[in-house]
C-alpha cells in the first residue's frame, strides 16, 4: 500500500475556507484527536491507506453483488458525508454516485452550500432538496398530541427520517443503493436516528471510530475546512456531539475501545486513561450507560424464536 492514490477531489475546485473554519471555536483537542491514546496499544489503529483500498473494495464489491446502478449519499458537508463520497467515487467512479442535500433550516444553509462545493469538487451529480415545507406539512399533519413545536429531539429524529425517506426514493428511482454515513463511534452510542440516518444498505465507516476517520480523511486529501468542522447534528444553534455526548471523539473513541472492544468496566477504563485523555469515571460511566441502552439500535427487529430467518 506504498503507492498513495491521487485525490477524488478536482484540484483548485473548492475555494479556500480555513480562515472562516477557523472562526467557528471548533476546540483543538478534538480536532487533532490522534488515532489512539498513549494509554493503548497504537497498533490497534488501523492504517488509512490499508482502509481506503478496503472500503474501495467493499463498495465496489458490493454494489457489484446487487446488480446497482451505483450508490446515493446524503451529503451535510460534514467530515463522515464527505468522506464517504469520496470512496464511492473512487469505488466506482463519479458517474455512479449520486449526492443529495437536504437542508431543513437556516442552520443548515452555510453547510448545505459547503456540500454543494465539495459535490462539484468531486465530479459528482447532485441535487439540494430543501425540507423545511415538507416539515411544516408533515407536523400540520401530525396528531396535536405528538406535536414537533419546541421538541428538538422529537423534531430532530423526524427530519432525518424524512432525509432517508428522500435518499431512497432516489435510489428506487435510480436503481442504485443507500450509502450510509455512519462510524463507529456514534453506532456504539446509538448516537443516531432509527430508521433515519440509522438506516441504509451499506455502511463503509461503520466500522471506523470517529479519530480513524479523520485519519481517513487525510488519506483522501479532504479539504481542511471539512475536517476543522465541529461535529454537530446541525438542528440548533451552536449544538455540538462534544455537548450532546459529554466528551470530545478522542476522549469517547478512547474510552469506547477499553470499555467496549477490551470489555472493561468504568473504573478500569478511567484508571487506564488517566493522564492520557482529560476524562472523568462519571463520564465514562455515562458513555458505556449509554452504550448498553441503545443496543437496540443495532441490531434487527426481534421477532419469536422458532422458524429462524
């Protein structure tokens, strides 16, 4: 994997924005998050290049098994969206990616424009769906008792199940998959929507922590704006994962490797950390609470034992 592979991205076509990135009060320590923490082993953090030609292989081979015409992504010009693009591309070229934008509220302007760019960067057909009317009719509609005014997480989780609603009648239309944007590290915390952004039919970062797919990143040459982006659900005004999650990606991917992959409890996990990721046994104790309830966000709908699939 000596040979670095050029960039999906067409030199000089997206403007540079690393002064306004810059001005957004992302915090550092987050930002440059490294793949692990001197508290574990480095090698278990997975080459860039290594998982480039591997999510490359996984999307092509994939797309090959279906008999699709290619993959649709919605982008949010955000690091994980961006990242995934990028491989699809490489995976099966520009022509056979298809990107949808879907807004739903001035919040979302700014980043919708970011994704419009880096689409047109990476060569690929797109379409930016505003979803605010759609919204406004869907919570008319909706019984008073479940009503969406001044309820971020009800309204939240409706507007990104109308995102994936979109991003498969795309893909009906097209005959093409759903490329699920997702990592690792919010799978483990059930860090999203069921049946929203949740959903899809391939997910080529599920496996990556968050840190890994900065990493990534740096493999595919995304712009800096992108990867200095905060992360943020992008639904409020200045709403952070680090303030939703209680803890930075690096903290999180840290204490989701000991606690998770290596089976630790808290208080093992917040020993082992100390001095190498700023992280109280509280806040681990939150994380891994928060892993175990929502189990049910990863796996399929139960159904009763005796006739097997």
């Amino acid at each position: 994997m000596g040979d670095r592979r050029s960039s999906a991205f067409e030199p000089g076509a997206i403007p540079d924005r690393s002064a306004a990135a810059a001005s957004t009060g992302d915090d550092s320590s987050d930002r440059v998050a490294t793949a692990d923490s001197g508290a574990l082993d480095p090698s278990d953090a997975p080459d860039p290049a290594a998982e480039r030609e591997r999510i490359r292989t996984f999307l092509a081979d994939e797309v090959a098994a279906a008999n699709a015409a290619g993959l649709v992504v919605n982008m949010s010009g955000g690091l994980d969206s961006t990242v995934t693009a990028a491989l699809a591309v490489e995976a099966l070229g520009a022509d056979r990616v298809y990107g949808l934008i879907l807004p739903c509220n001035k919040i979302g302007a700014p980043h919708a424009r970011d994704a419009e760019a880096l689409a047109d960067a990476l060569g690929i057909d797109h379409d930016t769906v505003h979803l605010q009317p759609l919204f406004a009719q869907f919570g008319a509609v909706a019984p008073d008792r479940f009503d969406l005014h001044d309820e971020p997480v009800r309204s939240g989780n409706a507007i990104a199940r109308l995102r994936m609603a979109m991003a498969y009648l795309a893909a009906n239309a097209t005959d093409r998959l759903v490329c699920g944007t997702t990592n690792r590290s919010e799978r483990l915390l059930g860090y999203v929507t069921k049946h929203g952004d949740g959903a899809a039919d391939l997910l080529p970062l599920g496996h990556l922590y968050k840190t890994e797919v900065r990493a990534l990143a740096a493999e595919l040459d995304v712009p800096e704006f992108v990867v200095e982006k905060p992360p943020t659900a992008g639904f409020l005004p200045g709403q952070r994962d680090a303030d939703d999650l209680g803890a930075s990606y690096e903290a999180i991917d840290a204490v989701l490797r000991l606690g998770v992959d290596r089976g630790l409890d808290a208080e093992a996990v917040a020993e082992r950390l100390t001095g190498d990721v700023d992280v109280s046994e509280e806040t681990v104790a939150d994380l891994l609470a928060r892993h175990r309830a929502t189990a049910h966000k990863r796996t399929t709908p139960p159904m009763p034992a005796g006739r097997g699939n």
